[in-house]
C-alpha cells in the first residue's frame, strides 16, 4: 500500500518516474534501484514492480523520457534543418543537453537497457529519423545517406561525451559551441564529395 503523501491514485507510474528522475540528478545511476525509487516516490517496496519488472526496465522508461526531452530540444532549435550551418547548430544543442542533463545523458546511452522496450525503441526512432532528414536535406548528393547519418551521429554524440568526460573544454557555452561547430566544419571538409554536395545545398 502507498504511504501517506505518496502518488495520487492511477499515477504510481509518473511518481516512479519522478522518482528515478530525481535519484539520478542527485546521486547518478549508482543510487537508482525499484527499491530507492519506491522509497523516494512514498510507496511500498513492490509497488514499482507493478509497472517495471526490474531495474533495466526502469532505466529503459527514464531513458525514453530522456529521449523525447532531447528530440524537443533538437526541434526547438531547428524544426526543419536543411544546410550545414543547421546541422552544426543543432549539434550544439545535443552536446549542451547532455551537459545540462549528465546523469539523465549517461542513463539514455551507458546504462543499460530493456531492449524489448517499445516506448525506448519508439523514442529512440525519432532521434534516428531526426538525425536522417537533416543529412537528406543537407546533403542531398550523398550517395549513402544512412551511412552519412550514423557518422554524424556517431561524430556529435561522441562530442557529447567527450565533454561529459572533460576531455574537451566546458568552461563556457562559447567554448563548448565553437568546438563542436569546428567539429562538425572539419568532418565535411575532409570528405571533397560532401563538402561540395553542402556548398551546392547552401547555395
């Protein structure tokens, strides 16, 4: 039975969810377990067990939350991108989200995950299908642009951790936007097809 002050009746869910999302900005991923989360939320130790089968599961359920947070912020930033200057903006964007949300971040991609999750497999399809459309009207003369996307994910999200991990400098926005910008710039500028598939796209 919950506790008194706990969830309201029909929203033990949210109220796990909550839960799980304040454990991790407080003490990282070490401190979230179903029997914390429950403790937190104002429940009973087996009440969170009624919507996640373990602790995987719960991750997964963070991680889509996290995942729909992060393709809301890339939208806001550019609903329709379609240059190379959009493309490199919206990088920022990622790498800014992650050091805003570091613990919520590793959560989406170090901890794992439930991969029979279907709202994780949905909200990850929209970063997916996100990232594709910038490289398809980017870069319309890429002769891959699956293949293109990944790399441009692959670039941007390593970034991402790369400053998570001090690695690269954080001690300003500035700093963070110009490094990730000049990363994007020196990737299509290595590649002579891609670099004149964005001049023409620009033009």
């Amino acid at each position: 039975m919950p506790q008194a002050g706990g969830y309201h009746h029909g929203d033990l869910r949210a109220a796990c969810l909550r839960a799980a999302r304040e454990l991790l900005e407080e003490d990282g991923s070490a401190a979230l377990s179903l029997r914390a989360v429950a403790r937190r939320a104002g429940v009973s130790a087996t009440a969170p067990y009624r919507h996640y089968a373990d602790r995987d599961a719960l991750v997964s359920a963070v991680a889509a939350e996290g995942y729909r947070e992060l393709a809301q912020h890339l939208a806001a930033a550019h609903p329709a991108p379609s240059t190379p200057d959009d493309l490199a903006a919206v990088a920022v964007v990622y790498v800014q989200f992650a050091l805003e949300h570091p613990a919520l971040f590793r959560a989406m991609f170090a901890e794992p995950c439930d991969p029979t999750s279907e709202e994780r497999v949905a909200a990850t399809a929209v970063i997916t299908e996100y990232v594709q459309s910038i490289v398809r009207d980017a870069f319309p003369g890429a002769a891959d642009a699956a293949a293109l996307s990944t790399t441009v994910w692959a670039l941007v999200h390593g970034l991402a951790f790369l400053h998570l991990d001090g690695k690269l400098d954080t001690s300003t926005p500035e700093a963070v936007a110009a490094q990730v910008r000049a990363s994007v710039y020196a990737l299509f500028a290595a590649a002579p097809g891609l670099s004149q598939a964005a001049s023409a796209s620009a033009g």
